[in-house]
C-alpha cells in the first residue's frame, strides 16, 4: 500500500512539472529581435514647374492689377503636426473692376509658364478655400446680378497673347479657348440678388507641354443694378502633376 501511494505522489509531481513547462512556453516574450536599415533623404530646392507671370493687361490699364510674389502661410502651427514654424508659400493677389451694366474683358490677366525643359505638366484650377481657412468665395454685395468667367487658353501663348475673345455666348464654339466640348475650360461664379456663389468650380485638367504657356482671361458681366464700391473675392488654386 506505501508504495502505490509513493508512486501516485510521483505521477502527481509529474504533472506538475509538465504544467509549468507549459505556462512558461505559452508566456509572453519578454525580449525582441530589432533590425534596423538606414536611408538617406536628401531634399532639393528648384524652380516651381508651373510659374505665374502677369499677363500684359496688368500694365496696360488700372482696372486691373496682378501682385505677383506675395505669399501665404501653410498655417501648420498649432494643427496637430510636429514643429511650430509656418511655411510661407506662393499667393498672387489679382483685382479687377465689373463696371455696372457693362460687359468687361480682361484677356490677358495671367501666364501660366512651364518652366521645365523636357516635361509636360497637367494642370487643374479650382476654387477653394485657402490654408489660412479663408472662404471659396466672400462678397459685401447687398443687390444685384454679375457672372465672372475665367477662361484658359488652349494654345500656347508664347508668342503672343491670343487674339480670340472668349465670348460667353459662344463658349462652346471657341477655338483658342478651352471650351465646353473639350476639358472644362472655365470658371464660373455667379452673383444672384447680392449674393455670389460657384457656378463651375474646376477646370478638367489641360496640358502644358514643355516650354509652352496658357493664357488665363476674364470675361466680367456686370449688371445694372450693381451697387457701386462694393466687392466679391474668390479663391484659386492652380495645382498641377507631370503628365
């Protein structure tokens, strides 16, 4: 009897041992393999590929001005993202008159100039609200109607400004002008009753090849019932991606 008693305390301490093994094996690992690669980033600063230069119409009138080379703050301090230091990024500033009761073209308000030797840039406008959060569109208007169309050219304008006016009631028609049978060649906002909104807010993206330029006019109907000093502002971005 002492011995079948001895032998079952020997298969109990068997088990045991076996249990440990297998608490000690299923245990989280306490230790880890890290291997670690290293990359170089080297950042190189160049000449923006799509660049905007001020059209004739700028120097020839003063109803219209083009400000080139001011800047805006990418705005990125305090939103969450590492670092503290605001960026300051290319804003050009563009005023322009709406006579009341007249129809204005500015033709010639802007170049947009490939800049690259070899590459040609698709590029997209649109407008919207910019990194200082300011609004797609703004207006003090409190009566009236206008439309403002902002028109691209579809030939290169490197050897002179196009001659075609880009005239709203034949839009779909023109030729030297991105027009409604190609890519959406125009912008279009709109003032009902003292209020301004987006009526086309996108242009489909047009080629610039290498070298070339795209020519950015206006076409201004402003209505009779304008009231005179008071203004709308709307935002644009030019955003463009090899092609």
């Amino acid at each position: 009897m002492q011995k079948q008693i001895q032998n079952g305390m020997g298969k109990k301490r068997g088990m045991y041992i076996a249990l440990a093994l297998m608490l000690f094996v299923g245990a989280p690992v306490l230790g880890a393999i890290l291997v670690q690669n290293f990359t170089q980033w080297d950042v190189v600063v160049d000449t923006p590929p799509i660049a905007k230069v001020a059209g004739a119409d700028d120097a020839a009138t003063d109803y219209l001005t083009v400000n080139i080379g001011n800047t805006i703050t990418n705005n990125d301090s305090g939103d969450g993202t590492p670092g503290s230091a605001n960026t300051q990024l290319s804003h050009e500033e563009i005023s322009f008159t709406c006579f009341a009761g007249d129809r204005t073209y500015y033709t010639d308000v802007l170049q947009l100039d490939n800049t690259t030797a070899a590459e040609d840039w698709d590029v997209t406008l649109t407008v919207e609200a910019d990194l200082n959060g300011n609004p797609a569109v703004a207006d003090t208007f409190t009566a009236g109607t206008a439309d403002i169309m902002l028109v691209t050219s579809s030939i290169d304008s490197t050897g002179g400004a196009v001659t075609e006016l880009p005239n709203p009631a034949n839009y779909a028609a023109l030729t030297e002008w991105l027009n409604g049978a190609g890519p959406l060649g125009a912008i279009k906002m709109e003032v009902v009753a003292g209020a301004m909104s987006v009526a086309q807010a996108t242009t489909g993206a047009f080629t610039i090849p290498a070298g070339e330029q795209r020519q950015l006019g206006l076409v201004v109907d402003c209505g009779a019932d304008m009231v005179d000093a008071e203004t709308g502002t709307f935002r644009l971005t030019v955003a463009a991606s090899p092609n």
